[in-house]
C-alpha cells in the first residue's frame, strides 16, 4: 500500500499512506492545510499559499475552516455569508442563501469561503445529520465541476471535531505545517492519529508535504528539528518557511506577503512552495494522462 513508518519520533504503531495520487484529468487537487497543535503558521500559509498559485494564474478556491475567521481577516474581507450558509442553504434565520452567494472573490482568481462563529452551528448541524452521512457532507458539496477550479485549500482549525472529520473526507492530500520550536513533534504525533482514523474511510488521503515553518536560524532547535524532519520524511519534507517579520505584519494590513512586501524572505518561501505543489501538479497531471 505504501505505508511511510515513523517510529523516530515515537508514534507508536501508526502508518501514513503517502504513495503517489493518482487523479483522472482534468486534475483539481484537494487539500488541507491542518495540524492538531495551533499556532504554527496554518493560516498564514494557507492564505499565503492560496495567493501564490492565484498569482501564478491557478484558480482557488480558500476554505475557512476556524471560527476566528482568521483567514478572511488575513485578506481584509468580511463576507456576510460563508462555509455555514453554502452547507445548510439558509443563513439560519430561515432565509434561503444560494451556494454562489456564500462564495466571495477576494483577488484576482481566488475566491473564499469564509468561517467565523456561524462554524460553531454548522458543527452542531452536521452532528445532527444521519450517522452514515455526517462526515461526507463537505464531500458531497464541495465538488466544483470539473475545469472551474486548480485548488481547494482548507484552512484548518487545530483540535477534532465533526468538521475536521469532513475536512479530511473531502480532500485528497494533507500539508503539515509544523513549527520548528517547541515541541513540534508531539503535534505531528497527535495529528497523524487522526489521520489515520479517516484514511480507514478516505482510502484516497495521503500525507503529502511536511512544511517546517517559524526557522529561526539563529537558533539550534530549529536546525535540529529540520534535520529530523528531513531524515523522518524525506519525500514530504518541503524548503523552509523562515522567521520573517513581514509575514506577521502582513495579516495587520489585510494583505498577503506578496501585496505587503513582495521582496520579503516570506513572500521567496511561498512562492517556492507554490511552484513545488504546481510541479507536482504537472507531474500528476502527466501520470493520469497514462492511465
């Protein structure tokens, strides 16, 4: 099957699928951006991410999956509608909300679906959903017509609920940002869990990049941290997203690293993470064409 074993760094007897996805063209990719712990750059990545591919011409659509709506906040928008109104059809007030009104174009071919504290009732509805149903709802919903989008990008929330169970129903691949400080690998070791438990139903997800974020160069932990990394996942490990200022005050200006300083390190290390996953985009894209 193509099971990747990490017991370096203790997780005890978990396997994570990470073999190559093989997806029929034409090819949108589906993935999530989640980590069990917070505070590792999830929303600034997603958000810096989304932006990048979006600039490189590529259609995306940003999903914000936390109730802080930190991702609408990063880009300056505050969209009346967003995730709650395009899953239940209606703004809770009994009035009916079409999918393409909760849908909001942020920036030149990107578009959001914003989260907020509306999330909290969304959660309650889709635990009130059939059992055999509840945890395919994102994935029923959220399937574009083929050709509309290149990208589906999460912005996950950190913990484990109803909604990150859709999360990783509804998408092919998993980035991991983790932060490289403190005590990063105990994050990994509790969010492999869960991703486990969904791959038993999503036969499709693979863990697909590892994104070392927060490199402090000047510190030893964070040249020790990426260099485990690199031995423990030497397929998914991507370059580093290093310490900068610019991508901290960014957010406070409702931009992106590239609309508020596009000569930042941050706004190099996006960029090249971006032209990684559009590189495999194409690698991807080649290998269905064989099929």
């Amino acid at each position: 099957m193509g099971f990747i074993m990490v017991p370096a760094i203790d997780l005890g007897p978990i396997s994570i699928r990470t073999e190559r996805i093989v997806m029929q063209a034409p090819l949108m990719r589906k993935i999530a951006v989640a980590m069990a712990k917070g505070g590792v750059g999830k929303t600034t990545t997603s958000v810096n991410l989304a932006h990048a591919l979006a600039l490189a011409g590529k259609r995306v659509l940003l999903v914000d999956c936390d109730t802080q709506a930190q991702t609408t906040t990063f880009l300056g928008v505050s969209p009346p509608y967003g995730l709650y109104e395009f899953i239940t059809g209606s703004d809770g007030d009994g009035h009916q909300i079409l999918k393409r009104e909760a849908i909001h174009a942020v920036r030149e071919n990107l578009w959001v679906l914003a989260g907020g504290i509306k999330l909290v009732e969304l959660k309650h509805w889709l635990g009130e959903q059939p059992r055999d149903r509840r945890h395919a709802v994102l994935h029923r919903q959220l399937s574009p017509k083929s050709g509309r989008l290149d990208y589906l990008i999460f912005d996950c929330a950190p913990g484990w609920d109803v909604l990150s169970v859709n999360i990783l129903m509804a998408v092919n691949e998993v980035l991991c940002p983790v932060a490289l400080q403190g005590p990063a690998m105990e994050g990994l070791k509790t969010f492999f869990g869960y991703l486990v438990s969904v791959q038993q139903r999503n036969r499709s997800l693979r863990l697909k990049y590892i994104l070392p974020t927060m490199f402090d160069r000047r510190t030893r932990q964070s040249h020790d941290l990426y260099r485990r990394l690199k031995r423990l996942f030497t397929k998914q490990i991507c370059d580093p997203i290093y310490h900068n200022v610019r991508l901290c005050e960014a957010p406070m200006k409702g931009k992106s690293i590239f609309e508020y300083a596009d000569n930042a390190s941050g706004a190099r290390d996006y960029r090249k993470l971006a032209e990684r996953l559009i590189n495999d985009g194409i690698r991807l894209q080649a290998g269905s064409r064989l099929l």
